[in-house]
C-alpha cells in the first residue's frame, strides 16, 4: 500500500493519478474541508474512457499531517510514503503555519514512517530549500542552503522540512526528495502556481524581468514515481524542465487562453512600490495582498537550475513548458467553473 499525502493539491493529483494508472494500490489523506472534486475531473480530463474508475481506486481517509493519531490510522499497512502536503505561500502571515505544517508536520510522517517501517519515502521539497548560486552558475543539487534575511518564510520552511528527511535518512528511512521549479498544470487556481495561469486569464498587466525554471506537473508526479520505484536512495533531485523569463510563461497562458499578454515591464522600483501599496492596501481591506515583498522580489531575479543530475539517474525527456501550459488552459477552458471568483473548492 502506498500512502500519499498533498492528494488534493497540484502535485498530489497528478501523482494520484500516475500511481493509478500503474496500477498501484494508493491511499490518499484529506481533511474534512478538502475537495476532491478537482482531482476527479483530473482524472477524467486525463483519460475520459477509464478516469472514474482508476478514481474510485483511490482509498480516501481523513487525516492532517500535525494530528499524529490520525496518521498513525493511515499508515497502517504502508509499505511506500510520497508526502507532497505543505502550505505553498508567500504571505507574511502564513509564516506560523507553514512552519506549522511543513517543517512539524514533516517531521510527524518521518517518524511515524520509521516507526512503522516504512520501505521508501519521497519528499516533494522544492528548489527554495536548494542553496543559491555564485552570480550567473546554474543552480544545482550541491548547493548548501544558507540562512539569509532575504529568504522567504517559504522558504525556510522548506528547508527545514527536507533537514526532517534527512535527519530520517540517517536514522534508517530509505528517501529520496525532488526539488521542483515552479510547477506548471491544472490545479486549484486560489492556491500554489496554480494561481499564475488565473491572473493572466483575468488581464495581467505587468510582467517583471526575471527567469527562473518551469515544469510540468505531469512530470515531476512521473518523476516521484520513477525515483522512488528504482535504487536511488539518500539524493534529492532538482526537476525542472526549462528556465524562462516568467514573461514567456505568461505569453504562452494568454497565447492558449485568448487573451492579451502582460505587456508592460515592472522593474525594480515599481515592484518594490507595488508591495508597499498592496501592504497598506491589505491592511486597510482586510484582503490578501496581491503582490507580497518576497514576490515582488523574486519576480526580477534571474536563476537557472540545472537537470542534469535527475537527466542522468532516469534518462527523462522532460515535456516542453509550451505543452505544460496548454494543458493548463485547455482543462481550464473544459472547466471554467473553477476559475469562477465565486467558487471556492
Ligand atoms: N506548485 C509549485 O510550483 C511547487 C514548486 C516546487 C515545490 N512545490 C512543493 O510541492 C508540494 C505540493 O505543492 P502544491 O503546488 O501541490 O500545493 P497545493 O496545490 O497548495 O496543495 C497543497 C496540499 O497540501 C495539503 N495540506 C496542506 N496542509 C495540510 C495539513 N495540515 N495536513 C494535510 N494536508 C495538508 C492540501 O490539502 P487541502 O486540500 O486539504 O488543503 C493540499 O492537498 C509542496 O511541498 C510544495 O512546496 C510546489
């Protein structure tokens, strides 16, 4: 029996569905207020003819990664653990949760797995807990995370999450981490990166001038399963298919959504304006900020991450980002319910 926690999420669902379709026996966590609706048209939007069925494959239970009994209950009979639940925010007041949840909540699965035995455990980490690169080298997965004032609370979690896994590792876990770039597929578009393709969709005006690295959802799910069926044992992988500019990524939304692409340039001054603005306007409202300063900020670096290392282990020919977007937008345009403002899965 496999266990998957982050099932509802955009790397969840499509591990879900990679897991089902090998025909694997897979239980997934939901809280009492998660939606599977979205994973199901997945499922469906993924292959139509036998999409219900390899859904209802999947056993549901309740759990939350910080209530241990709960994931004690789960755990049983677990041989394989992927754990892709997190909190995915750049929002000042989401640093305690996060904390919360992927760094306490991580440290739970590790030594729950490790009490039950399990065999491999994978952890979808995230190229935030990867160090940072002398000025223009590519990023890769020798680099040591460094305590900064510049690093998110996102991203500090997401390191201390991964030094969970390692700390497991040492003590007998068999695990192997991926480090994905910003994720690109259909999802929940209130949350993660799925929030990208919604706010090109609704009139992006802005682009900013950094690059970074882009992968389809698809094949970091595809990747997870190969690492964690083959020997690879105590490494973690960056999964990323391409590096661009974040305008390209928006270019290719609006080319697929019909709409006009960002088209005016956000330098430095006006991002670093923008946060401020939106700082005092979320205070006065009461509404989440659209812009925050770790946004605003990494919006205009420029970093390249190499996949030359997962490239090496598995052979992976990684999807182009083109082809990630598209699907991004045509599930969207099946399913434009999901954009509405109105709903809330
Ligand atoms: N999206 C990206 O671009 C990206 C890039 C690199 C790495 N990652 C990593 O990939 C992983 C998955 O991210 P995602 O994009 O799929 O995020 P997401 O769409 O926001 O999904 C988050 C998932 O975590 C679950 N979750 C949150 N708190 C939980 C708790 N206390 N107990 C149990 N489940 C909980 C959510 O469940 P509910 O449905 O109940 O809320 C949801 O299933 C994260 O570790 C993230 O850091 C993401």
């Amino acid at each position: 029996m496999i266990l998957v926690t982050g099932g509802t999420g955009l790397v969840g669902s499509h591990l879900l569905y990679e897991l089902a379709v090998r025909g694997r026996q897979v239980r997934a966590i939901k809280r009492s207020g998660s939606h599977i609706g979205l994973v199901r048209q997945l499922f469906l939007w993924y292959d139509p003819a036998h999409g219900e069925e390899l859904f209802s494959n999947i056993e549901w239970v309740e759990g939350d990664i910080n209530d241990i009994p709960s994931m004690q209950e789960a755990l049983v009979g677990v041989r394989y653990v992927y754990h892709c639940a997190a909190v995915v925010s750049f929002l000042p007041d989401d640093s305690q949760l996060m904390m919360k949840v992927n760094v306490e909540g991580t440290a739970n699965l590790v030594n729950l797995s490790l009490q039950n035995q399990v065999e491999k455990f994978c952890h979808c980490s995230s190229v935030a807990a990867v160090g940072r690169p002398e000025r223009g080298n590519h990023v890769d997965e020798s680099l040591v995370w460094k305590t900064s004032g510049s690093n998110s609370w996102y991203s500090i979690s997401k390191y201390g999450s991964e030094r969970e896994v390692w700390r497991g590792a040492e003590e007998g876990l068999a695990s192997v981490i991926v480090n994905p770039t910003v994720i690109v597929g259909p999802g929940d578009p209130s949350r993660s990166s799925a929030q990208l393709y919604q706010s090109v969709k609704n009139g992006l005006k802005f682009y900013t001038n950094g690059v970074t690295g882009f992968v389809d959802a698809r094949d970091v799910a595809r990747l997870m399963v190969l690492l964690m069926e083959g020997d690879i044992s105590g490494e973690r992988f960056i999964i990323n298919s391409e590096n661009l500019p974040y305008r390209d990524l928006f270019t290719l939304f609006a080319k697929y959504a019909g709409t006009r692409p960002p088209r005016y340039r956000a330098g430095r001054f006006l991002t670093e304006m923008a946060w401020r603005l939106e700082k005092v306007r979320s205070f006065l409202t009461g509404q989440k900020p659209l812009i925050t300063r770790e946004t605003a900020r990494s919006g205009n670096v420029k970093r390249y991450f190499s996949n030359e290392k997962v490239i090496k282990a598995t052979g992976y020919t990684f999807r182009p980002v083109e082809e990630a977007a598209e699907n991004t937008s045509l599930f969207f345009q099946k399913h434009p319910i999901y954009l509405s403002p109105d709903f809330r899965m």
